[in-house]
C-alpha cells in the first residue's frame, strides 16, 4: 500500500474535468491522489497531489518536477491500467475517481472492467453528468422518485430489488445478454447482487447521497488479501 486513509480520498485522473467538479468533491475529502497525467490536472487547480500513481508515460516534466519526488510512485507494468495501479495502492474507506470518464472511450470502458476486477474498493467514478459504482452485496439508496437509475452488468449476475419501476429479480443479467439501464425509482432502493459483477450508475446530482450509502454499507466484497487490504 502506497496510500492509507481513515477518510475518502480523491483520485483524478487524465482525462478532462468538467468546471467546478474540483471544488464539488473537495468538500467530501481533502487528500488528493492522481493518477499518472492526473497530476498535471492537480496542479492546475492548485494542488499538490500527496501521490502520483502510473507508469508515468504522460504526466508532463513540469508536474513531475513540482512534486516532491518522495510522493511519486512510478510503476512500469503494461498489463494493468494506472487506474488499477492506484486502486491496487490506495486503502481508504472510500475513492472518489474524476477524470476517469471522459475524453476516451477506450479508457473508460477500462474504468470499468477495473472497477469490477477491484470489488473491495468502494470507489465512486464521476462524469460530466453520471456517476457510478460497483454495487456490493446489498445496498440502501434513499433516492427520491423518478430518479434514473441504470445497472449495468459487467459478468454474469443475478439479484433482487425494492423500489424499482422494472424489477431486476428473476433476471439473468450479462453484458451480452440481459441489461438493466434506464431504469427508474419509484422511491428509496434496495439492491442485493450474487456477485460482485453490477454498475449502478445515477445522475451526478446523487453524489452526496450515494456516498452516504456507500459508507453506510458494512458488507462489502471481500478483500483478496494483501493487495486489497482497505483501511
């Protein structure tokens, strides 16, 4: 573990951040981590990232020689994401990803084959107007009527829900089969999963909201041991 935090922690990544999303997570958590080029971003809002994770193949000389050398962790292996490499690295109770979600297809599809090979890590990835998350065993979101609500499965996967408009039981979801997007609240929401398999992804307006159930959730996908030891 490069990072251990008894608070949430933002992680920003390369890819472009919508104005204002900085400053809309700072008030969730103060440490800052980045991701490779994500650094670059950092700086450009005036901080200072407390580490800088990724094979550093695109963070610019100018970032890498305004950060303390101490908090830079380079890390050459192609076979995973500097995505990856950050959430293989980072143990807090909670991550808020930005920069993950935009400008690349190909990156974000990554983002989320990630965030389903790292179940343990309650980790919520921010776009321009969606979040979303891997859903754990079970989970309470109070949303209010008529919020969107997508799931989307990365593996086969099966569950049960209360407060859907379409209900996902009895269904056998895939990402080559059955989906579950576009669905709606009709008020709060209960999921449970079979495995660790679904992204939920809502408007960005339920930030707030769904951190507070994130860390409200006491059952997560277990750890796989040292390399997922969470704080």
């Amino acid at each position: 573990m490069i990072v251990r935090e008894t608070e949430p922690v933002i992680l920003i990544g390369g890819a472009s951040l919508p104005e204002g999303q900085v400053n809309q997570v700072l008030r969730l958590a103060r440490v800052v981590i980045a991701a490779d080029s994500g650094a670059d971003s950092a700086l450009q809002h005036g901080i200072t990232p407390q580490a800088v994770i990724g094979d550093f193949d695109s963070i610019s000389q100018s970032a890498r020689a305004a950060i303390p050398e101490a908090a830079q962790f380079p890390d050459p292996d192609q076979d995973t994401t500097d995505f990856e490499k950050c959430l293989r690295a980072i143990a807090a109770p909670l991550i808020l990803g930005l920069g993950f979600c935009g400008d690349r297809m190909d990156h974000q599809l990554a983002a989320c084959t990630a965030l389903a090979r790292h179940p343990w890590q309650r980790c919520i990835l921010l776009g321009e107007r969606d979040l979303m998350f891997l859903c754990p065993p079970s989970l309470n979101l109070p949303l209010p009527e008529g919020v969107r609500v997508s799931l989307f499965p990365m593996g086969a996967v099966e569950g049960v829900s209360q407060g859907l408009k379409w209900p996902i039981g009895g269904l056998n979801l895939a990402p080559d089969g059955r989906i579950a997007t576009s669905n709606a609240a009709l008020g709060p929401v209960h999921l449970a999963v079979t495995a660790p398999k679904l992204l939920v992804i809502l408007p960005l307006e339920m930030l707030d909201m769904t951190v507070g159930a994130l860390r409200a959730t006491q059952a997560y996908w277990p750890s796989p041991g040292k390399e997922g030891d969470r704080a």
